[in-house]
C-alpha cells in the first residue's frame, strides 16, 4: 500500500477500506437515478446502468492513481438534468448529439486543466474564499440528506418547509441522524459507515427497507450508448451549439473544483489540483464515449473523508464497490435516501467548521463568502455558488482598482 503513502498520509488501511465503504453508500444513489432520468431522452436504461458504473470506476481510479485523492467520480447530478430537459428535450438536440457535444467539452476541460488557464481560474479565489466554498458543499451536502429523506419538502409559500415527522420513513431518517450523531460524538471509530449499518438494520427490522428479492443480476448491455459520440461529432461542429459545449464544460469544471477544494480543506492539506483535475477531465471524456452525461468529483467524497479517508486508496476502494454493483445491484435497493441521510448531515456539520477561516470583518470577502455560503445549498448546485460569489468578489475588487487608479490620476 505505499503505493498511495497510507501511513505518511496519518491513515491505515482499515480506515481507508471503511472510508471507501462510507463515500460509496453515500453515492450508490447514482447508479438508479442516472438511468431513469436518461431514459427520459430516449437512452437505454440499462445501458446507461453499465455506463454510469463504468465511469465512476475509471474515473475514480484515475482519481486515485494519479492524484492519490480520496475522490469519487461519477455523472453528475444537476448537470444530467440539463443534459436531458434543457438540451434534449427544450432545446430539441438528440441525445446522441447530446453526447457528441459532451465530447468536445470534456477535450476543452482535458486542454484547460493542463495549461495555465486552470491555475488563472483556481487562484482568482483567496484561501477566505475557498474555506466559504467548503463550507457552502457543506451546506449542500446536509440540504441533499434533508430534502432526499424527506424531512424537508416543498412549499408553495415558503418553497421548503418541515416535512411529516410522524411518517415511517421520516421516523427512520431521524433515528439514523441521532445514532450517527451520537456515534461521531463519542468518537466511535467508523462512526458515519457504522450509522448508516445501523439504520439499515432498523429499516430492515420495521419493514422500512425491504431485502431484494435477488442478489445477483446479469450486467446490461452497453452497445446501444457506447462510442455514439464519434459518429455524431459532424452533427455538432457549428456555433448554435457552442452554449452547450460551454455548459458541459463550465459546470463539471467549477463543480469538481469546488469539491476538490473542499476536501482539500476538510483534510488540511493542499496538495496538486491540477491532478485532480486531469483525473477528472480523462473521467468526463469516458463518460461522453461509454454514453452517459458529464462526470463530476462526487460531493458525498467528503463523507469518506470524514470517515478518515486520506488517500487513493479510499478510491480504489469506492471503484470496487462500483464493479461489484454490477453484478449485485439489487442489494444496492436498500441503500436508501433515509439510509444516507444521516451521514450527509454528519458531513455538512463538519464542513460548516470552515467559517471559522473567514475574515469577516473584511467586507469583499464576507459579502462573497455569504453568497457562496447560501448560494450553494439554495441553487443545490457548487458552480452556481461560486458564480454567485465569485462575481460579487471580481466586481467589488474591480472597483477598488478603478478608484485606485483614478486617485492616483
């Protein structure tokens, strides 16, 4: 294992086994929900099914030998919605069109990441800025295990508001909070992976969570998707589709540096972006050729690293689970959102711990640190966070430029 400097890292083995399994049922939620949403544009579901696998191994492996980061890569949540209801479905584009603009995104994200343009983007944010953006995935993360499980709903008044707390599921989900919550306070080694085992077991026992009828299942087909890209990139090089390949360019990117960051951040150390970025970047280009929307540096990682994660090995670990769900996806059934919960809450309380590292007396930096704080959790989405603050801070700065400037005239 020296391979990935396990011990250098203060990690061990077992606890990088155990974080790998804490990030990977944290996330196994991808594996069902890409196919239904994909479907909806006309792709196969289970070839989707093995494509959303796929990538989320190779990615993670890539992640995992070539940044030695505890990071998960797999298709993004928010940015295949815009895959399917903005670009295919509103837009009128199909699917294999879809994929072939996906295509020369994740080239122009592969070219970005390894020239100095990526370090112009990365370093306009100050280390103030990048604690906000922690803080804010933290934030994300909790309103993901809050709104999934069902304790906060939708509002027509409010837009959320207090789900039913007499409801079975709802009952679940709290008993998981309190036990995981109790379990990380008292410092039980495992304590995220070991709630989430725990609830499962209640679910099981009350009938919540029901067992699968079967365990194995025969892994589905990816011919109908698979290399779809390269026969369509003719159809897709004119400027009507330049927004397109922007979107699915800017939006992986921002999302997968804010993650990065952020666990840079959770972990206390800063070690080599670009890497990352390059394992993610070869992850988006396998998605656009196995058939399948954009890839992403997963958010829930940062429950892995709350589990002690440290290194690749913890995504090495994640990359096997996600071979294994291949073949045992019914077993994955009962990892539910009341299941995950828990340890998304975990995580998001954690990462708020990052607020402490902003200067707030310094108004540039707390107006923008504020808007990537709410921003992320009120959009569900990183890259609108960053923009949110981003923009605020650019601006504020270019100002005090502008009047330096006309001072000294």
């Amino acid at each position: 294992m020296d391979l990935f400097k396990v011990k250098s890292h203060g990690s061990s083995v077992r606890t990088e086994i155990l974080a790998g399994f804490t990030t990977f049922i944290s996330m196994s939620y991808i594996l069902f929900v890409q196919p239904e949403m994909l479907a909806q544009a006309g792709m196969d579901h289970g070839a989707v099914f093995t494509a959303t696998a796929l990538v989320s191994i190779v990615g993670t492996l890539l992640m995992a030998f070539i940044a030695n980061m505890p990071v998960a890569i797999s298709t993004g949540m928010g940015i295949n919605s815009a895959f399917v209801f903005s670009v295919v479905l509103q837009q009128g584009y199909s699917w294999e069109e879809a994929l072939a603009a996906m295509l020369l995104a994740s080239l122009l994200y592969l070219f970005v990441v390894v020239t100095p343009i990526r370090d112009w983007i990365i370093n306009i944010f100050p280390n103030d800025l990048k604690s906000a953006i922690s803080a804010g995935i933290g934030l994300l993360i909790a309103t993901i295990g809050l709104t999934g499980s069902g304790l906060i709903v939708d509002s027509d008044a409010t837009l959320t508001t207090l789900g039913n707390l007499t409801d079975p599921q709802s009952l679940l989900t709290i008993a998981g909070i309190l036990i995981t919550l109790a379990l990380y306070y008292y410092r039980v080694p495992g304590a995220i992976f070991v709630g989430m085992l725990l609830t499962t077991l209640i679910g099981l026992v009350t009938g919540l969570v029901h067992a699968p009828g079967t365990i194995v299942s025969a892994v589905p087909s990816m011919e109908p998707t698979f290399g779809v890209a390269f026969s369509h990139l003719p159809d897709v090089f004119n400027w009507h589709i330049l927004p397109i390949v922007l979107t699915f360019f800017l939006v992986p990117f921002f999302d997968t540096t804010g993650t990065i960051l952020g666990v840079q951040k959770q972990m206390n150390t800063d070690r080599d972006t670009r890497k990352s970025l390059v394992a993610s970047a070869l992850g988006n280009i396998s998605a656009s050729i196995f058939g399948t929307s954009p890839a992403t540096a997963f958010v829930e990682s940062n429950a892995g690293v709350s589990a002690g994660g440290r290194t690749g090995l913890t995504s090495v670990v994640v990359a096997a689970l996600f071979g294994l769900a291949l073949f045992f996806s019914p077993l994955l059934t009962m990892i539910t959102p009341q299941i995950t919960a828990s340890a998304l809450i975990v995580v998001g309380v954690l990462m708020l711990g990052n607020l402490k590292d902003i200067n707030w007396a310094d108004f540039k930096i707390s107006a923008s640190a504020f808007l990537i704080v709410l921003g992320m959790p009120l959009t569900h989405s990183i890259s609108d966070g960053i923009l949110l603050g981003g923009v605020v801070y650019i601006v504020l700065n270019t100002i005090d430029w502008l009047i330096a400037k006309f001072r000294k005239a």
